[in-house]
C-alpha cells in the first residue's frame, strides 16, 4: 500500500458535449484538491476535451490521462493518437481496457507494445487486466490474469516500476453493479504483485501500484482501499457524476488518513 491513494476516473465515451465535460471537471475538482497528500486524483476523459481539461486542470494537483494510445510515435495510422502527442498535455494513459480487448479486438501483444511506447514517452500508465465471468465460474482467474500481466509487461524493466500502474478489474464486474468480492480483489492483486516481481524483481515490484475496478461506487470504496496492496480505484460510471465521485475521494482520504 502506497502511502497515498490513486483514484482514477474513466470517464469512457461520456459525456458527449465540450460544456458537459467542463461541468464535471469543475464538479469534482474541491474534493480532487483538498487532500493531495492523501489521494492522488487522475482523470481520464475522452480525447478531443484533453485539451480544455488541461486548461481547468493547470496549476491542480489534479492529473490528466489519456484512455488509450496508440504504439508508434507517429505516420501513416487513420484515426490513432500517438504517446508523443499526449504528452504535452497528458501525465497518464490507460492500455488494455477490457472494453478495447472486446470490441476492438485488442491482443495482449498490442497491450504490451501500447504500453512500452507509452512509458518510453515518459507517460505514467495504468494497464488494465481482468478475467471474463466464463473464466471467474471457471477458477481461472489467476491462470488469465497472471497470463494478461506477463504478456502485457513483456517489453517493460525494473526502470518503468514507479511509472507502472496494474489496475485489476474483473470484466464481470464493470458496470454491473456486481463490484468482486473484496477477497477475491485481494487474492488476485496479491497474485499480480507476485507476478510483476517475477518479471522484474521484487524490489522494484514495490514501486507498481495496483488498483482495483468494477463497479467502484461511494458505497463500497472503503472495502477495497482499506485492502492491503490495494493502491487505489479505477472508477467509470461513478466518475461521471460529481457528487458521488467527490465522496468516492472524501471516504478515500478518510481511510488514508487513519493508515
Ligand atoms: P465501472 O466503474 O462503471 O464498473 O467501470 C469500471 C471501469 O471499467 C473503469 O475502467
């Protein structure tokens, strides 16, 4: 356990309009602020608002994240936006969210080069792992999850650690309402730190956060912040509106400041 939370707040593909997206950013931004040294707020909104997010952000301890990059730095490839474009506004980008793996098509081995090139671009990344409910009926979670870590970091170094984020969200979980067992969270990030440790070596393990996601809500943060390895949240839906995201941060700082 880090010695302050991440929280991450993916907003996917909302909301729809510039003015809307403003609204939330500024919505959220008291609680965001008010305890930095406590929690660690990122906000991964979607590509064309970066830009004016980044101008309410400026100046915050409020980071600004990308959801999604592509693996080359730049030329011929329709509709993709390259780490080097991100950084000039971006300190964060996700890769390998469960939803790209299964409505674009997202292999592990373009998780891993998505993921390299982000680094190598000195972005900070949260790489996104998480078995389907055909694999969780079928106890094999740690066989997937550990799979999708060793393909997923096969181009990374013990360099990368401080910079690394594996955020653990069970498909199954996300946006269902059905947030995991705060056990089976625990078992399955303390098989992940196992398994980047093997990769690259238990001392710079440390350094990797891990988070957790699925169906994050104000209601049930506490069980898996409280979790020990657990370095914080990806939230989706509940990130989308400011309230409930402001005590998602408030029930956060409040359990962080009792470690
Ligand atoms: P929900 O919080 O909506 O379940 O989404 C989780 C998620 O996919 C965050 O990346």
């Amino acid at each position: 356990m880090s010695p302050k939370a991440l929280l991450a707040a993916n907003w996917k593909m909302n909301p729809v309009n510039a003015g809307d997206a403003l609204d939330l950013v500024k919505g959220v931004l008291p609680a965001s602020t008010a305890k930095p040294e406590l929690v660690e707020v990122a906000i991964f909104p979607p590509f064309p608002w970066l830009l004016g997010i980044a101008e309410v952000l400026e100046g915050t301890t409020v980071k600004l994240g990308a959801q999604d990059c592509f693996w080359e730095i730049s030329g011929a490839y329709t509709g993709e936006v390259s780490p080097a474009m991100l950084k000039g506004w971006c300190q964060w980008v996700i890769t390998g969210h469960s939803e790209r793996r299964a409505y674009l098509g997202e292999t592990d081995d373009m998780v891993a080069r998505k993921t390299a090139a982000a680094l190598a671009n000195d972005l900070s990344v949260i790489m996104c792992v998480g078995e389907l409910d055909e694999h969780y009926d079928a106890g094999r979670t740690a066989e997937v999850v550990t799979g999708q870590v060793r393909a997923g970091l096969a181009n990374c170094s013990a360099d990368d650690s401080a910079r690394l984020v594996i955020a653990y969200e069970p498909v199954w979980a996300i946006g269902s309402g059905k947030s995991a067992d705060p056990e089976h969270a625990y078992k399955t990030m303390r098989m992940i730190r196992k398994t980047v440790g093997e990769l690259i070596g238990a001392g710079a393990a440390r350094k990797v956060r891990v988070l957790y996601g699925g169906s994050v809500n104000a209601s049930n943060v506490e069980a898996y912040v409280e979790l020990p390895l657990c370095d914080g949240c990806l939230v989706g839906g509940a990130s989308l509106n400011a309230e409930e995201f402001t005590k998602i941060v408030e029930v956060t700082a409040a359990v962080y400041a009792h470690l």
